[in-house]
C-alpha cells in the first residue's frame, strides 16, 4: 500500500471518525480544528465523542505518530496530497444547508496548495456543491495549481461508525478525473469493499438517497407494527 499524507478538516464526528480510521489504514493524517479547546484535548490524547472503538484506534495512531492535529489548514496541508472537508453545514431557518464553512475551507485550501491535490467532499451537501468548490477554489487558486475535487460521501451510524468506516458496503467516490480515481482508490486500497466510481453530482445525490431511502423503510416498518398491534401479528417475522 502506497501511504498518502492527509489533511482531514474539521474535528466533529465525521471529521474526527474520519481522520483516525485513516490514519489506522496506515497514512499520515494531520486533522484541523480552529476550537481551540478541542484542539487542546485532542492533542491530550482526549477523544471528545464517545463510539465505540474509536478511542482505542486513536490512541493507536497518536502512538504510531500516524495522526496529529493542527489549528489551521495551512498548517494542515504543509505536506497534503489529499484534503478531506469535513466540516458542519448545519440547516438554516428555511431548511437549506449552510455551506459557509465549506466555503470557507475551500478558499483556505486553494490559497495553500502547493501542487496538485484531490480535495474530497466528506460533508453531507447538496447536489452541485462539487462544482460550487471547484469554482471556489478556482477563483482563489491565484497560481494556478492543478486540483481535482471529489465527492465521497459517508454512511457511517453512531454506534457502529468506526466498523462502517473500515468494513462498508461500499464505497462512493465521485470523481472529475482519471488521475483523482487513482488517488482516492489508493487512500482506500486496504479497505476490500466494492468501489463505485461515478460523476460527483451522482455521488453527491447518492449519499441524500440513500438517507431518504432509509427514512423510508423506518416509516413504512413503523406503520407495518400498528397493523400488526392492532391484528395480533408478530412485526418481526412480518419485517
């Protein structure tokens, strides 16, 4: 396995998941957090969020000199191939997702690249963000730098998100280039799971289908049980 150097941006769940899983899979990781009480705790070897496992791979990593944190994505990327964006983008008032922080990112990024890079969508977004990133980038890349943006949406569960991580169903990996496919299929080589290479926009719509489908099957078992309640069925051997 090729080892890559890794920036993860953003400590939260996802972030946090994120970058410790990686760094498990034996690259170096480097995740970036601008809380700085966060910060200080991570680098106390304190994980903020209890899951399972999750601690014990950390402190694994932190040991192996694997991962290690940073307060601000320039520092983050001194050696970056690939930058994972993995920041919130909580819902606004109207129900749309707020995507400054992304924004944000995107901007940071593109002012410290120093070569060519992947820079991955990790965060839950709408359709087209990709492309909303690239043009981000784009616009404040000054010197021109090649990059590719990829969407690689997560399906991890809380309780079962670091087993999600390694072990998964699948992989999503929505690329623009030939050159960005290799890159993201080395990250996740040692990771043996069936790979799904599509556009972004698909991968993008991929990750809200599949919420929607499972908030589909919740719905319809729950309406199934008060069926069941009210005739005398077993919901399980029914589901």
């Amino acid at each position: 396995m090729k080892k890559i150097n890794i920036c993860v941006v953003g400590a939260g769940y996802v972030g946090l998941v994120t970058a410790t899983c990686l760094a498990e899979l034996g690259h170096d990781v480097v995740c970036v957090d601008s809380d700085a009480k966060k910060l200080k705790a991570l680098r106390g070897r304190k994980v903020p969020i209890y899951e399972p496992g999750l601690d014990e791979l950390f402190q694994r990593a932190i040991k192996a000199k694997r991962l290690r944190f940073a307060g601000s994505v320039q520092e983050g990327m001194a050696a970056a191939q690939v930058i994972f964006i993995a920041v919130g983008t909580p819902p606004r008032a109207d129900g749309s997702a707020d995507l400054s922080a992304v924004e944000a990112v995107a901007e940071e990024v593109a002012c410290n690249l120093k070569g060519y890079a992947v820079i991955v969508d990790k965060s839950t977004v709408p359709v087209e963000t990709g492309d909303w990133v690239a043009k981000t980038v784009a616009r404040f890349n000054k010197k021109g730098l090649p990059f590719d943006v990829v969407s690689n949406p997560e399906f991890l569960s809380e309780g079962t998100a670091v087993k999600d991580f390694l072990n998964p169903d699948r992989i999503v990996l929505g690329v623009t280039s030939p050159r960005a496919e290799a890159v993201m299929r080395q990250v996740y080589a040692p990771i043996k799971a069936p790979v799904l290479v599509t556009d972004v926009k698909s991968a993008e719509l991929i990750k809200h289908a599949s919420n929607s489908f499972l908030a589909t099957k919740i719905s319809f078992i729950n309406a199934v049980s008060i069926l069941c309640e009210k005739v005398g069925a077993d919901v399980g051997l029914v589901a």
